[in-house]
C-alpha cells in the first residue's frame, strides 16, 4: 500500500528505530483505539510490547486507530486493518487487546474491529475469531462496553499479561486446529486474580479483585522504547518514578483506583533514564507520576540525574505538579540544564470550589507557589483549570 497518498504517511509505516519484530507462537495486537500520535505515547502500551516480546514463546505487533482518509480508502477496496510490525491483519491475531484510556475511545474500540474484518459483539465471534481483551483505568466499569469484550484485566497488567498468555499457550498445545476452544480458555483466564470474563462472571455474581504490582523496581519497564520518525504528543523519554496517589482529589480517577502509592527505587530510575537516553537519543526526560512533586526522593534524584547526563544536555521535566509540592531546590536543579516548561494544576479559582473537590491548599500557598517559579526564572507557566464543578454557579 502506498501511504504516501494519506495524511502523515509516518503513522503507518512502521520501521521505527527499537521497533520489534517477532513471530511468537502467541501473536498478540496490542491496540490504542485512538491515532498513531496519541498512543505511542503511552506509557502503559510500551510497558507491554516489552514484557509480550521478552516471553519466549509469545510476540506483541502494535495496531492505531487509523485516521480517517485510510479508513475510507480501506472499506472502499475492502482491505484489513493492520499491524504496523508486520502488516499482519487484525484477525489473524490469537489474541488482540485494547487499552480503554477514557470512555469516548469506545466507538474507536469497536471500529478498530469492524475494520479488521472481527464481529463487535463477542457474542459472535466463534472460536475462529481471536481472543479480545482489555484493560485500562476504564475498566473499573466495565459493563458499557462488556458485550463486546471477551476478559478485562482490571488493575495493573504487567503480571497478569503473562498469566493471560500462558493460559493461552497451554490451550494452543492442546489443540492442532486453528482455532482453540474458546469457551474452555474463557473459564480458565476466569479464575486469573484481576481477570474479569462477562460470559463466566455474571452468572455467578463473583467479585473481582483488582490486581496490584506491590514492586516497581521488580516490574519490568522499557529501556529501548520504539522511536517514532514524526512528532507524536509527548516525545521525551518518560519514566514512570511511581503509581498510585494519597492525595484523595474527588475528581481524579486515577488517584483512587492505582492506590496504594509505590514508589520506583531512585537507582532504578537513574539506570532506566540513562538506558532510555542511550538508545533513543532524547535530549528530554520526563519523570512522570499522578504527583511527581510528591515522590519522596525527587531532590537527589534530579541532582543525580544532572551529574549523570550534564555533558549531554540532556534535560529533565516534569508533569504538572500539585500547588504545594515545588521546591525551590528542585526548580534550581531542574534550570540548571535546560529550562523546561511548567505546570501546575489549580484546579478552581476559589478556595470553597478546592474544597469542593478536596484540592486542600490555601491562596496563600498558590501565590508562594507563583513566587517561586518567577523567582526562579520562569517567564511563562501552564495553568490547568476545570469548569463545571459542582456548586460552581
């Protein structure tokens, strides 16, 4: 196909630099249901690819939403969605999962399989078809989309992705066929901790218990993160330095579902940046978190990570951070390489409404918050606001 007729062709190609080609005996579509630029900068995705591709007898291709001139041109010559690894059709996957990041990513979900040829309702796919799951913050509710997935991984994925193949791979050895007994394999992943299966579940009104990484220095995080050829929204080298927030802000999902607050070791986080930076080339690293100025190591950490990469200019960023948290140490250290943007996130514009969602810091703390940003040479920051609290008219 010639890609050079679409809108950013770079979206579809594929080639990237660390990009990963394998044939597993468990092929495995990890799909964003949303643009190329949007979710390859996901961590969660990348996190996958990884631990899928370091299972020997498993292999992980990445599949986007594509945009809508390659859509039209592929259901007007009736062609299949594909990977971008190997071009491989969506359906001739044995397993094809989907990250649920926000609720109006669904009518993409069901798109995405419309396209690669795969009934939208798992009441309709035999055993011909392959498994569909998925996880993500939205599956804490899964029942608005459950009639059209086969299993939900609730909580963190990094353990039971491997379980989830496992449990496939045992019932792919025991059938020469095609295609396996989809039904058989369905009640397996059923008794898998986090797993929930509609079809097994809600006949037996089970309660699913949220699966948790207790270690995030033991879970595994990519050190050679495929390099995209355009500009995608976040292009940095990111590295996630905890999970989970104490926090308790009411409008934040996050917060409450990825609880309890771990914390990735500052040696491990250096060792990951320093690869990361290494194999991709990025002159910007960001240490990311729900509250990253919260992380209890993040002065010696940056003053770590400044000796560390000094010579190479490379910079450090961070996400926005929670009024309160900023350091005038930590803002000296963050400029002493390259100054980069910053955010911090107010959230209303009164006291009553902050204390309406539980955002607990007082005017005073705000303008102190201001103070030292400009103080420290920082001309311009990034505000971020929400309209329509409740209580707000």
């Amino acid at each position: 196909m010639n890609y050079a007729i679409f809108r950013k062709p770079s979206r579809y190609i594929g080639n990237e630099i660390n990009i990963i080609r394998k044939e597993g005996d468990v092929k495995t579509a990890l799909c964003f249901p949303d643009t190329y630029e949007i979710g390859m900068s996901h961590i969660g995705l990348k996190i996958l690819y990884s631990i899928i591709n370091n299972i020997p007898n498993a292999s992980a291709e990445r599949v986007y939403s594509p945009w809508v001139d390659l859509e039209s041109y592929l259901r007007e010559n009736n062609l299949p969605l594909l990977s971008l690894e190997n071009q491989r059709p969506l359906k001739d996957f044995e397993i094809i999962g989907f990250t649920l990041q926000y609720e109006l990513s669904y009518t993409n979900v069901l798109n995405m399989l419309d396209l690669g040829g795969i009934p939208i309702k798992s009441s309709e796919r035999g055993d011909e078809y392959p498994l569909v799951i998925a996880g993500g913050p939205c599956t804490v509710n899964p029942l608005p989309i459950a009639p059209f997935i086969d299993a939900f991984v609730i909580g963190d994925g990094e353990d039971v992705i491997k379980e989830i193949i496992g449990e496939f791979g045992k019932f792919r050895n025991q059938d020469s066929r095609l295609k396996i007994d989809k039904r058989g394999l369905l009640n397996a992943l059923s008794e898998i901790e986090g797993v929930y299966v509609p079809s097994v579940h809600d006949a037996d009104n089970r309660k699913i218990r949220r699966r948790v990484v207790d270690d995030l220095d033991k879970a595994l995080f990519p050190e050679a993160p495929v390099l995209p050829y355009t500009s995608i929204v976040h292009n940095r080298a990111a590295i996630e330095i905890s999970r989970g927030c104490i926090k308790g802000c009411r409008f934040c999902q996050a917060g409450m579902i990825c609880r309890p607050l771990r914390e990735r070791s500052p040696e491990n986080v250096l060792s990951l940046a320093r690869n990361s930076i290494r194999n991709t080339g990025y002159e910007e690293v960001s240490f990311t978190s729900l509250s990253a100025g919260d992380y209890s190591s993040l002065l010696p950490l940056i003053r770590s990570f400044n000796k560390l990469c000094s010579r190479s200019h490379t910079s450090v960023s961070l996400p926005s951070l929670r009024v309160g948290s900023i350091d005038s140490e930590v803002l000296k250290e963050i400029k002493s390489v390259r100054k980069t943007g910053f955010t911090i996130a107010p959230e209303a514009g009164t006291k009553r409404l902050r204390d309406v969602i539980n955002k607990d810091f007082t005017d005073e703390e705000y303008d102190e918050t201001l103070r030292k940003l400009f103080a420290g040479g920082w001309s311009s920051i990034k505000l971020y606001f929400m309209t329509g609290l409740p209580t707000e008219t």
